[in-house]
C-alpha cells in the first residue's frame, strides 16, 4: 500500500511540474536550442599594405564585441580583380557566409559581376574604402545591391590637399600627381578634388598624373623622369603610401629636398617618419579601423536588429603637418601593421 501511494505521488508530482511549465509559456526544451545562429562575416583586402591590416584590427575588434566569427581573405600581392577575385571565391567557397565586406579593385565588370552573384546566392555585401560603379548604391542600377559603401570622402580630401599645397607652394608653379591605378573610385576621387583645390590658383599649372600600378619603384621613375623634364616643379601629390614613397625618394635623389614640396595619402609609420625626417611635407590620414568596424557593426544590427543601413557612411580623415605631427592626440591615426 505504501509502494501504491508513493507511485501515485510522484506521478502527481511529474503531471504538476507539466502543468506548472505549460501555465507559465516555459517549453521543456534544452537551452542551447535557443541560442541565436552566430554570424560569419567575410574581410576581403584589396592588398598588402599597412592601410588594410589597421582595418583588420577595427573589424576584429567588432567582432569580439558582437560575437561574430570574422574570416580574412588572403591578401592579394597585388592590386588587381585578377588576384583578388580568386581568393574571394576560394574564402566563400567554405560555405555559411552571411556577408562579405571587400575593397573592391575594379570600379567595373570585373567586380560587380563576381560580388552580385555572391549577393545572389543570398550573401550581403558592404564595400569599404573603394565602392563599385559611381558608388552611389541608392539608385537603380547594376551596381546597387551593396548594403554601403563605407569609407573616405576622397573628392573631399583631395580637395584639402590640394589647397594646402597650394599655399606651401605661394600660390603658384608646377605640380603633379602620382596615382596608382585609373579604375580605383579612391584615388580617382583624390585626384579630382586635388584639381578643385588647385583651380582656385590661376599660377599652378598641373604638368602631369601617372600610374604606377602600386609599384613603389616604378612610382620613382615616374617622378624622377617629370623631375628631368620640369627642373622647376614646385609639388607633388602621391595619392597612395608607394605613390608618395616613390616621389619623395625621386626628389631626395635628385637633391630638391625641400624645394619640391610633397603632399601625401595615408598616414603609414613610413610616411609619418618620412615628414619627421623633412622628406614629406603633409599626409592625410583616414580612418581605416573605423571602416573595418563598422562594417563589422552594421552588419551585425542588419542582421539581429533588421536596421537600416544608410547607403554611405563616412569616416573622416585628419592632416599630419609638420606641426601636429608630434602631437600626442594625433598618434593614435598613424596605421598599424
């Protein structure tokens, strides 16, 4: 008899924790079944260059704060759809991708093609520092599947240099440019602001641009030919960290330190050494870890918060002069490797 009501008082036991579970909307269910999918984000650089790997820290450093699993894309050895491509499909190709964020190398066919059939697939994309087409995402075109396109204002930027080195040029002379590659937004949008800034000095002639396709050294042949052929040359702009090495060597080969008057992009340990040293005269700093981190950020409130993504997301930039380059407050812009 006591068996028989023992039996019987645990079976009430067992029936009033069901009920207790059912009356408060709790399921009976292991709690790792609800816990949320983590997300797998794809870093794509568009080269080996300290710009990028300070990118990759902003987008780690997100990461770990937003529990995302972020895998980096090797990074190509040179700028070109023909090496970044590859990697890009072989990095995906892992399979479980939620969204890639990429330094594009092509403003054209060559990349939009590749990344609208990962964004087909169902795999969201952000480009950062470089954007597809005009980049402009929020009209109706081959080219404006990207979440946004998040990066410098480099019209903008170009613009400020231009102006600046007008000024340490006295408002007149000859001056050029070497870029890296003509079908790059970035370095486009440099040189086209850089043109405003100078137009509004009647006494500047602009004598040339070159490429040099990120090759340091064939950035120096370039500058040191214009060198020859203009003795006078006031300025130069070096759109890029091997574009403003491959200057500033020409001209300290050449003997003009100093009377050639060089404006620089990026703010490298090398480039900022070279205007401690007298060699450069200004660089501009983006804010490259800001890029990685809120590509980081915003795609991981796309996907949890379902927010919207604005379609461009700036990210300022600061100007290292001769002044404030030893400024404490401004160390903390010089990219990192």
């Amino acid at each position: 008899m006591k068996k028989s009501l023992l039996i019987l008082f645990s079976v009430v036991l067992l029936l009033a924790g069901g009920l207790s579970a059912f009356a408060s909307g709790q399921p009976q269910q292991p709690a790792a079944s609800t816990a949320k999918k983590q997300l797998n984000f794809v870093f794509m650089p568009g080269i080996v260059d300290p710009f990028y790997y300070t990118m990759q820290k902003g987008a780690e450093k997100a990461a770990k704060k937003y529990g995302v699993n972020l895998i980096v894309g090797e990074y190509p050895k040179s700028w070109s759809p023909s090496q970044q491509v590859p990697i890009l499909q072989a990095t995906v190709a892992r399979g479980n991708i939620d969204m890639v964020f990429i330094a594009p190398t092509s403003t054209g066919p060559a990349l939009i093609a590749p990344l609208k059939k990962l964004y087909d697939s169902g795999i969201e994309i952000i480009t950062v520092d470089t954007f597809l087409g005009d980049g402009d995402y929020s009209k109706q075109s081959d080219y404006s599947f990207p979440l946004a396109y998040i990066g410098s204002d480099n019209v903008a930027g170009g613009k400020l240099v231009g102006e600046d080195l007008a000024k340490l040029i006295g408002g007149k002379g000859e001056v050029y440019i070497n870029s890296t590659n003509p079908d790059v937004s970035s370095v486009n949008g440099r040189i086209k602001g850089f043109k405003q800034g100078i137009s509004e000095y009647p006494n500047i002639k602009l004598v040339g641009v070159d490429y040099n396709l990120d090759v340091q050294q064939k950035a120096e042949q370039q500058a040191s030919a214009i060198l020859q052929k203009y003795p006078h040359l006031a300025g130069v702009f070096g759109t890029n960290l091997y574009s403003a090495q491959g200057a500033y060597h020409a001209v300290v080969n050449a003997g003009l330190t100093g009377a050639v008057k060089i404006a620089s992009w990026d703010a490298t340990k090398d480039l900022i050494d070279a205007l401690k040293a007298g060699h450069i005269d200004m660089t501009l700093a983006q804010k490259p870890a800001d890029m990685g981190y809120l590509a980081v950020e915003w795609g991981y409130k796309y996907f949890t918060d379902h927010a919207k993504v604005p379609k461009h997301i700036g990210t300022g930039f600061e100007l290292f002069t001769k002044q404030n380059v030893n400024d404490p407050n401004m160390q903390q812009y010089i990219y990192s490797k």
